[in-house]
C-alpha cells in the first residue's frame, strides 16, 4: 500500500503499523467520507489491536470514533504549477512527479476547506504573495482560530507584508511568513483552542511549527478518558512528554501536584502560557527530556533546571507518558515500573506492545482504549492503565 503525505513533509495517509494484514483500499481512499467503509476499517483496526494485545490479558477496549470526514485541524500542501496556475498539490510517498492535485480537502477541517479556495485566489491576484510561494501551511481549532504558514524561495520584503497583512484581514487569520532566515509573523503565531475536560473548559495556545493533537473531536475524547482513567488521587502525578500541556492541565485537577517535562523550547512555553492562562498553580514544569528527568530521578546527575525543586518532596502515585512513535526506552520503562500505576497513551501500537512486554511482570493491564484520529488509515492511538499487581 501506498504511503500519502503532503509534500511539506508530515504524512497523513496509510501507515503499515499493524504486522496483521489490514483491508486494502483504493490510493486515493483518504480522500473519503464513505461512512459505512469507515465502520468496517474501524473494525479491522480494532480487531488487529486486539490481536496485538492479547498476550497481556487486555481488556476490551472502550473504542473512540471520529468523523469520517472534516476532522484534521491542521494540513500542509506544496504547490504546483500547471501553465500560469498555481494548485495546491499532494504525492504519493516516492513519487514527487506526479501530484494529485486538489481544490479541497475532505479530511481536513471545514475551516481550512472554506480557506483554501480564498487563499488561492488571493495569491492568484496578489503578486507580492505569490512570487516563488512554494508551500502552504494551514493550522486551525475547534474553536475557530486559524492560521496560515507561507513558505518561500526568495527574501520577503516590504511588499509582501503589506499584502500579507491585507490578506490576513480579509480571511480573519492570522499569517506567519517563512523563507530561509526569514520568520514574519502577521497577527499571532499560534491559534487558540478551546475544550472541555473534568467538567472545565479549558483555552490552549497551540503554537506553529510545535506539535498539537491532529484531530480535536478525538482528542477531545482522549482528554475525557484520561481524566476518567486517572480518578480522584490525593498523590502527585509525574508527566513525561507533557507537549503544550493538552493533557496536563485537566489531569492536574485530579492530582495534588504535578511535575511536567517536555524538551521542545515551543511546546513548554506554550505549557506555561496555558498554565497561567487556565490558573493552574500545581504544575512544576521543567525543560527536560524524558531520559534526563529518569537520570535525575535516579540521582544520576544533576540538572540546573531542575534547581530549587525538591523531587524527593514529590509523593508520586501515578505516571503519565505520551512518547513518540518510538516508544518509552529500556531506562525510562525502567523508571515508570516504580510507579503503582502507568497511565499510557500511544500513537504505535507495537512499541506500545513492546513497552506493555517489559513492565508485564510487575503490572497489569485495567484499562484500554483505542481512538481513531485518522479515519480510513491503519493508524490508531491507545490508552492503556497499568496497576501494579
């Protein structure tokens, strides 16, 4: 099967994941919004989990839908030229020569749909934003917000920021410019969401370039299973991978404290812009990966950004992690063993499997979820509880 990506570089489409076969579709079946198709793929991919998991004694997962369509809040295209038209443009995986081109989006959100033929006439008519535009951008929320990344081959100049800054008026967004050395933000460079968890809504600065959650309805739900997973403790819950805070900020309200670590310079000061936004003060967040804050921990060495905090202050009874694809390493697994309980949302279900073979001696499986936020792909996110048996 073929792999589909926007050529900027993130891939959206199908994904060999699963070593189980998974029912074949048709090169362009990301492009669809066939409802009854998306209940069986949903099925194959819930039945391969199963599959996977069943070592481990799982339980039956709480399984989480999407929309089969208008579901991805954030999409990149690079453009192509065709006579003296510019089209938005996606490839197969290897094949950069033969774009599919497009007018919509179906998978993405109904605000980047509605942007897009607006953002192409613009370019069309305004030649200071056109001239050497290679690749667009889009990012938006829930709520509404959104904004539009242009990426250049050329210095931006006076010109274009006066028509940028036209644009952005006209379409009601927020504009951010990229050539090489060149970064012109026109309005904000991030958007805001909004969602509701624990009972509270909560507002998100997501910023460009750092990594948020693709679909937000599903997101939404992850959010809700986390809170409902993690119950009402009167412990500390310690959080790696903690990104701009999407699922700290409604986990702290379960917890006594939280000590957060994240290593991207973008995500933690959006962590923080968010904490004090939703008046949360019982996070300590630290700039720290994942491997450095379980060599502090283990008292291996120290670390200037972890001055003034007390971690043998800390009484943790949860962990909550959120890796990459690859997974927790061998040190980090090592490390969350301690904790009476592993709260573990995973965007691979075999390094989840992998992670769930080294901590199975000492750790049961309670809980399992699975959420779908890429309808009509073998790609699927899980949540997993592990207590301590």
């Amino acid at each position: 099967m073929k792999s589909f990506y926007f050529s900027g570089g993130h891939e959206i489409g199908v994904r060999r994941i699963f070593r189980a076969p998974f029912r074949k579709e048709s090169p362009m079946s990301f492009l669809s919004n066939d409802s009854e198709r998306y209940v069986v793929q949903l099925e194959d991919k819930v039945a391969q989990w199963r599959a996977l998991l069943a070592p481990f004694a799982a339980p039956s997962p709480a399984v989480f839908d999407s929309p089969p369509a208008h579901y991805r809040l954030r999409a990149e295209f690079r453009l192509w030229r065709q006579g003296d038209e510019r089209h938005y443009a996606m490839f197969a995986a290897g094949d950069k020569r033969s774009p599919i081109l497009m007018d919509d989006f179906p998978a993405a959100s109904a605000r980047i749909n509605a942007l897009m033929p607006c953002l192409k006439k613009a370019w069309q008519s305004r030649p200071a934003l056109s001239s050497r535009l290679f690749q667009v951008e889009f990012l938006t929320t829930l709520a509404g917000d959104a904004l539009i990344t242009l990426c250049y081959h050329r210095r931006l100049d006076e010109a274009w920021q006066v028509e940028a800054a036209e644009l952005a008026a006209d379409l009601g967004v927020s504009l951010i410019g990229r050539s090489r050395g060149q970064r012109l933000p026109v309005g904000r460079d991030y958007v805001v969401e909004e969602l509701t968890a624990a009972g509270r809504r909560f507002r998100y600065r997501q910023p460009e370039g750092a990594f948020t959650q693709p679909n937000g309805i599903v997101n939404q739900k992850m959010l809700d299973w986390a809170v409902g997973a993690i119950g009402e403790r009167a412990d500390d819950l310690l959080e790696l991978y903690c990104g701009n805070g999407n699922f700290t900020l409604p986990l702290a309200t379960r917890v006594r404290r939280v000590l957060a670590s994240e290593i991207s310079k973008a995500s933690v000061s959006a962590a923080q812009a968010n904490l004090a936004t939703n008046e949360i003060g019982n996070v300590t967040l630290v700039r720290l990966s994942a491997e450095e804050l379980t060599q502090a921990l283990n008292g291996a060495r120290p670390f200037r950004r972890l001055a003034g905090i007390d971690l043998s202050a800390y009484d943790f009874g949860t962990v909550f992690v959120d890796p990459p694809r690859a997974g927790l390493d061998p040190a980090t697994c090592e490390l969350v063993r301690r904790f009476e309980r592993i709260l573990y949302v995973s965007c691979n279900p075999q390094t989840l499997a992998a992670n769930i073979a080294q901590l199975h001696d000492s750790h049961r499986l309670s809980r399992c979820a699975v959420f779908d936020q890429f309808p009509f792909t073998p790609h699927v996110e899980s949540g997993v509880l592990l207590e301590r048996r």
